[in-house]
C-alpha cells in the first residue's frame, strides 16, 4: 500500500484544514468526488496535470484508513 503519509498534507490556513494533496489546493474529497462522479484516473490527471497517479492512490489510502479507524457507537 502507498504510504499516502508522505503526499497528503493538513495545513490549518489552506482549505479549510482539509486535507489536500502536496500541500496543493486539490482535496482528498475533491479527488474522491471526481471518482465518485464516474471520472478515471486518465481524465483527472488530464484535467489537473499538477496531479499524479500517486496523489490519487495517497487519497484512496487515506480514505481507507480512516475508514478502518471508524468506530460506529449503538445506544
């Protein structure tokens, strides 16, 4: 697995303190939403070239380990 640690960043001044990709202003959620939205990698990349294959990969990483952190809490 892609150590996303590396490539996605958390600045506090910079979109709200989302997390964003190299510090650029393209969030983890922008990302996801685009593949969500049917887009493939190809045509993000085409639409940001300042994005990598690995930036989107990092942003699937994160997601999924956050994911995997998630605790669902009954009453």
């Amino acid at each position: 697995m892609l150590d996303y640690k590396e490539i996605i960043t958390l600045e506090p001044g910079k979109r709200s303190g989302k997390a964003c990709i190299r510090g650029l202003r393209i969030t983890v959620y922008d990302v996801l939403s685009y593949l969500a939205a049917g887009m493939t990698h190809e045509e993000i990349l085409a639409d940001f070239p300042s994005l990598t294959n690995d930036d989107i990969l990092a942003s699937l990483a994160y997601v999924a380990e956050r994911e995997r952190h998630t605790v669902i809490v009954r009453s």
